[in-house]
C-alpha cells in the first residue's frame, strides 16, 4: 500500500510541476526582434510570425503606401506606411518631400530654401539641391499656386514646414524677358528678376 501510495504523490508532483511550466509568462515578441504588424509588410514578400503572438511579425519587406497628395516621400522614391515611425523605414532613407502631385508625380521640399533670391539665383539652388540624391527644381507658377493652396493640408504632418505667409516666392515662370512670376499667400503676380524672393524646390518621383 505505501509503495502505490508513492507512485500517486509522484505522479501529482510532476503533474503540478509540468502545469506551473505552462503557465509560465511568453517572452515579450518585441523585444524578440518582431516589432511590425501585419498590415505594416509586404504580403507579397512574407512575414515571419510571433510564436507567442500571432499579431506580432516581422517583415521580410516593408509595405509601401500609396503616394496620395499629403503624403511624406522618401528618399527611395516611395511613400511608407505610418512614416513618422521610424522602424517602419528601411534603414539609411529618410524624408524627403511630401506629395503634391499624384497623377504627375511631384513632390514640394519639406522646408524653404535658406534665405532669399533672384530668380536665377533659386533656379540654380534648386538644381544643385542634392537633398536624398534626387533631382530638384524650381515650381511652375501653377504647381506653385497649388502648393500655396495644400499649405493648410500639408501642415498636419510634422515633417512639413508651412511657406511664410508674409513672404512672396518664385515660380521658374517667365513673362517678359526681364519680369517673372511670384506667388504671394497663393496669388500669382510679376517682378523684375533681381527681386529677392522665397523659394520650395519640387521633384518629381
């Protein structure tokens, strides 16, 4: 009798002991290096899944987001998904522009150019601008009106630097052979090619 009444203890010590196992806490998935959600990756390129929480992953591939106006555009020439996260960028690109044109493809500078200029002068700036390794310009006096006119829109990313409303800038538009036109708080007029002026660059993507 007291040999099987040790077996039984025996058996229930393991028990307990194998349940007190399995109530043990999961490791923190992100602190196991799988900081993305699901919506965050490229299902195309895969995912690798949390053990302990499905919900957690890990992309093979980041997934891109629309470039829709109003968007931040990067130095790759794409738009990201929840970009003020930095994990959710690939590692050495960095903001560039926010979208101004979806069908054309073109994107405002985040901030003014330093200073003010002519308008030769904000011409060359633009063109030798290397911000993100991408080709820059100076505006038509169109895409400049429109730029002026998604001002209030663009604001609400912290990325995006608003143009002075105090301050007139330059469109690459020219009129007469010695008068070009500006853009002040979203009004186009001319002035003589040596005033001194503001200046956004925009790209194309």
């Amino acid at each position: 009798m007291k040999k099987y009444i040790g077996l039984l203890l025996a058996v229930v010590i393991i028990g307990e002991a194998s349940a007190a196992t399995d109530c043990a806490m999961a490791p923190d998935c992100k602190e196991l290096g799988y900081i993305n959600e699901v919506s965050e990756c490229d299902a195309t390129k895969g995912m690798v899944k949390c053990p302990f929480d499905e919900q957690a992953v890990f992309c093979r591939e980041y997934r891109t987001a629309d470039c829709l106006v109003g968007a931040i555009l990067y130095s790759d020439g794409k738009c990201y998904n929840s970009f003020n996260s930095n994990y959710n960028v690939p590692e050495g690109v960095v903001p560039i522009g926010v979208v101004l044109d979806e069908v054309n493809r073109l994107a405002a500078a985040l901030k003014d150019a330093p200073g003010t200029y002519t308008q030769v002068e904000a011409i060359d700036y633009c063109a030798n601008d290397k911000t993100g390794g991408v080709t820059w310009m100076l505006p038509t006096k169109e895409e400049l009106v429109l730029l002026f006119d998604k001002d209030n829109q663009f604001k609400k990313s912290s990325l995006y630097s608003i143009l002075e409303s105090s301050e007139r800038y330059w469109s690459s538009t020219q009129k007469t052979s010695s008068q070009s036109w500006t853009v002040y708080r979203g009004t186009a007029g001319t002035r003589s090619k040596t005033y001194s002026c503001k200046s956004r660059c925009i790209t194309s993507f």
